[in-house]
C-alpha cells in the first residue's frame, strides 16, 4: 500500500481535519456567528426588560395602574402590542440559536437563515398591524 492520501472522486484531495478548522471561510462564518449571538442576546434583554416594565400597563388597558400610568386604547390593541413584543424576543431568541450554531460548527446552513427571516417576516407583519390598528383608534 502507498503512504499517499485517500482521493475523491468529488476533488483532488481530502482536507485535514485541522486544515478545516483554519477554513478562512469558516473563521469568518464563526466570527458572524458570534456577532449574531451577542445581538441575539442585546435583543433579548432590552426587549425583555420593555416588556417587564409595559406588561402591567398594558395588561390593565384601559384603566390607570397604581403608578397613574395609562395605555389609552383599548385591551385588544394592548395584547397586539404584547405580540409585537413577543415576536421581537423570538427573534431574539433564534438569533441568539443560529448564532451559536454558526459559531460552533462554522457552518452557515440554510434552515437556521430561513427562521430569522421568518421571525423577522413577522416582527414586520405584526408591527405594520399594530400601526394599523391605533390609527383605526385615534381620533381623525
């Protein structure tokens, strides 16, 4: 037998397991996972903390809660808010999964791209309805 490596039928040669590893294009996919997973992460915790503070305003619309703060419309546009705000945290969240994804294997697949621009499909979706809807609200 010949110390030579084994060949492919797909290309000339089999890459090492470590020349993979310092793939420039997997350094960069990684480095882009990184990125996406700390924006996940600053996503998750500003929207969190938005909706931590508006929840019992808006969960008690129309009415004043204790602190005499008041959402003005009504309970149904509040709990579309409280959906615009959920959607924002999912997208948070799959940001933060697809990040760590890319991060760790170096790879950018296509199912994991397809759900953030799903979650932020409907971060737009719902946001273009609640902006619809308190204009039906407000006074002409």
């Amino acid at each position: 037998m010949s110390n030579l490596p084994p060949v492919s039928p797909h290309n000339d040669r089999i890459q090492s397991r470590t020349a993979a590893a310092v793939d420039p294009e997997a350094r960069k996919i990684r480095i882009g996972g990184i990125i996406v997973t700390a924006a996940g992460i600053f996503i998750l915790l500003l929207m969190g903390t938005v909706t931590w503070r508006m929840a019992p305003i808006l969960l008690a619309a129309p009415a004043e809660v204790a602190d005499g703060s008041r959402f003005n419309a009504g309970q149904a546009i509040a709990r579309l808010v409280l959906a615009l705000f959920g959607s924002v945290l999912l997208f948070g969240l799959v940001a933060v999964g697809v990040g760590l994804s890319q991060a760790t294997t170096g790879q950018r697949k296509k199912g994991p791209v397809y759900a953030i621009w799903g979650a932020a499909a409907l971060v737009v979706l719902l946001t273009i309805v609640v902006v619809f809807a308190i204009k039906q609200v407000q006074p002409h």
